[in-house]
C-alpha cells in the first residue's frame, strides 16, 4: 500500500474513532478543514510512525508542520525517497 492510501485509511480510522466527519480527502484541502483537532493530529502521525517507520516532522531539523492534506502526506512521501 503506498504511503498516500496509508495516511488516508489511517485518517479515516481515526475520524470514525473521533466521531469526526471527515471530508473528501484531496490535495489542496486545508488540514484545518479536516475536523481534525490536535489530539486527532497526534493520533495520526503516532499511527503512521508505528506502520511506517517514520516520523518526518522530528527527523528533519527543519521540518515545519503542513498545511495541507498534499503537504502532510510529501512529507511522509519524501522521507522514504
């Protein structure tokens, strides 16, 4: 499963967890508009880094947080490039 249907399954578990509905995911959506709030993010990216190994946002020096659901999930894809 590549990274980017990964980060969607995993966004998607964790909105039903959350009771959040979640919009359709696309590149250019806003994560702020995903209904997620920081504990959600948090999930997630802890999520990720148990299934895939990684967690760009400590392994960079100077990883910033994204914006958007396409920067979130470069940021997943350019690590294991």
């Amino acid at each position: 499963m590549s990274s980017r249907l990964r980060i969607f399954s995993v966004m998607q578990q964790i909105a039903e967890e959350q009771k959040v509905t979640l919009p359709p995911l696309r590149d250019d959506l806003p994560l702020q508009d995903t209904g997620f709030d920081s504990l959600a993010f948090a999930i997630l990216v802890a999520r990720l880094e148990d299934d895939l190994g990684v967690d760009p946002f400590t392994t960079a020096e100077d990883a910033a947080f994204p914006s958007t659901v396409g920067e979130f999930v470069r940021a997943y894809e350019n690590v294991h490039a």
